[in-house]
C-alpha cells in the first residue's frame, strides 16, 4: 500500500503538522486528510513523494 504525506499549514504558511499514512490511493489520502483536519490549520496538502497530489486552501500549490 502505497504512503502518503498529509501536511497542514498554518496562516502564516508554516508547517503546524505532518502525518505519513498509508492509503489505497491519493483519493483516499485526501478523504483521510480532510477528516483529520484541525480548526487551526488553513491548508492541507497531500503528497506521494515529491509530487503534490492534493491541496487545499490559501496557500495550496
């Protein structure tokens, strides 16, 4: 099964949490990213290695 990086980014960008998971695909990663999701953190990203998969919110590439 395949690892995933989710990051959550606080309002000024920084790194405020990072979690390695295992999902079935970057679709799932995604669903699981969401659902740990802090009041606190502004963006979320979901990476397989180098390649960002997912992101969501300000400050997203």
């Amino acid at each position: 099964m395949p690892q995933f990086d989710i990051c959550y980014r606080d309002e000024h960008g920084g790194l405020a949490a990072k979690v390695t998971t295992p999902a079935l695909d970057a679709h799932h990663a995604k669903i699981l990213a969401h659902a740990l999701k802090e009041r606190e953190h502004k963006t979320l990203e979901v990476w397989d290695g180098e390649t960002l998969v997912y992101g969501r919110g300000t400050d997203a590439h």
